[in-house]
C-alpha cells in the first residue's frame, strides 16, 4: 500500500532493496527515512497480523527517529545506516520500549536503559520501528513457544521460521524491515536464517556486547544481525561491534570494516 512498493530510481522496488542500495538513495536524496519507515510500517500492519513476527510496533517512535535521520542526511552527518528501518529481537532491553523476553512473566517490563547492541545501532541512526517474537527467553528453536504465540515462516504459512530468533528472520525475509538483529546460543541466528531463507550471523564470542542482553547462557551468548546480503550483515556489524567495559568477555579489539 502507498509507498511501499514504489521503485528507486534506476533500482529495485523499496522492498526488495537491501540496506546498501537504500542507504545509497536515502544519502542522494532519491528517498527519505520517513518515506522508507512508512513503508515498513504500511506493510507490517498487512502482514503482521498472520505472521504474528513482531510483538511490538511503535509508529510514533519510528516516526520520530526517521525525521531526526532526514534531518541527520541533510546537515550532512549521516553515516551508512543513517534512516535504515530495523527491529531488535525483544530479549534486547529498550529504554522506552517493552522488552518481554516474549514471556508473559515479562509481558509490560520496560527498561530503563538499552542493550550495548540497541544504544550503538541508535547512533548510527537507525530507525527502530518495534520488537520481535521470538522462542520464550531463547529456550527454542521453532518461535512456537512465545507467550504472544508463534511465528509463521512467511514461505508457508505452515511452517516454523526457525528459532530462537524467528520474529527478526520472518520480518526480514517478508520484506517487513531491511535488516535487524537476533542472538545465538546454539543456533538461534543460523538456524531461522536458513529457515527463513536470509542471512544470519553469529559473531565470534566478544564481537558484540552482552550488556542488555536478557542471558540464556553467557557464556555462549551473542547478539548478531539479519539482513538480506552478507554487505549488509557487515554493515549491521560495524555498527554492533566494539569494546565495553560493562561486559568482562567484551574483545579489546580494532575497529574493522566488516562489510568489505
């Protein structure tokens, strides 16, 4: 409906683009954030309600975000995710925003501060349109055991997505938001990525910070992105990754372009 599926010039429709090519547009002007979030909007109010992959959407905090990004793009100070629409896996904490585990014991907790993950994808200018269903507290690997009932693989509405993390892999592979993030303890990225027919990566151990992360088993434990290139997993993790001090296994290590 409305802009949703409207083209980039001389590109693919705005659904079917990956982060890069977006990215390439919001900075030359061709789209806005508010534009591309609408849109992302627009389709999870269709789509959602079967596939049941998010269990929070929040318009006007989305809608905020993106028009601080045009204005971020304008002035000149954008970076590569600047205005990109993305979603958190809810066993990520959110300031302002319910984070439930999809546990009904969690069901209207909301943080008073963000995950490490949430907090440096912010600063890159993302745009955080909700959260999404995943296996209760990561105990699953199917989606189907969330307190806000399973998720639906959107190739066949019969099938599982994979889980833990299915919510952020059938968002992605239904075109619902570009990229987003997961985690993975024995498989919770790879195996709804290879289900859901995107890209997943879990991060070697250290990469991205536990800090905020709701912990299945630390010391396994890994926030990791979805999109639909590895380009744009890179691009996710560039911004995910880094050293903190609130987390003792966090890697003291250089900075690297992963997306290269």
């Amino acid at each position: 409906s409305g802009g949703t599926y409207e083209r980039l010039p001389n590109g693919p429709a705005v659904i079917d683009a990956s982060i890069a090519e977006l990215a390439s547009a919001l900075h030359a002007r061709r789209v806005s954030s508010v534009e591309l979030t609408r849109a992302a909007l627009d389709r999870i109010a269709a789509l959602n309600p079967a596939l049941n992959a998010f269990i929070t959407v929040d318009p006007d905090r989305a809608l905020a975000d993106a028009n601080a990004a045009d204005a971020a793009i304008a002035a000149g100070t954008g970076g590569p995710l600047t205005g990109i629409p993305i979603a958190h896996k809810d066993i990520l904490v959110t300031a302002g925003m319910r984070t439930t585990c999809a546990s009904r014991m969690l069901a209207n907790y909301t943080s008073p501060f963000d995950a490490h993950v949430v907090a440096a994808l912010a600063r890159a200018g993302t745009v955080l349109v909700g959260k999404t269903n995943m296996d209760e507290f990561a105990m699953g690997s199917s989606s189907e055991t969330s307190h806000f009932g399973p998720v639906k693989n959107p190739w066949n509405l019969d099938c599982v997505p994979g889980g833990s993390s299915g919510g952020t892999a059938a968002a992605v592979a239904a075109r619902l938001v570009p990229g987003g993030t997961g985690t993975d303890t024995g498989g919770s990225i790879r195996q709804p990525a290879a289900l859901s027919g995107v890209c997943g990566l879990k991060p070697t151990y250290g990469v991205c910070s536990r800090y905020g992360l709701v912990a299945f088993a630390s010391s396994l434990d890994q926030a990791g992105p979805f999109a639909r290139t590895a380009e744009d997993l890179g691009l996710l993790l560039n911004a995910m990754a880094g050293h903190d001090p609130r987390d003792s296994t966090s890697l003291p290590r250089p900075a690297e372009e992963l997306e290269q």
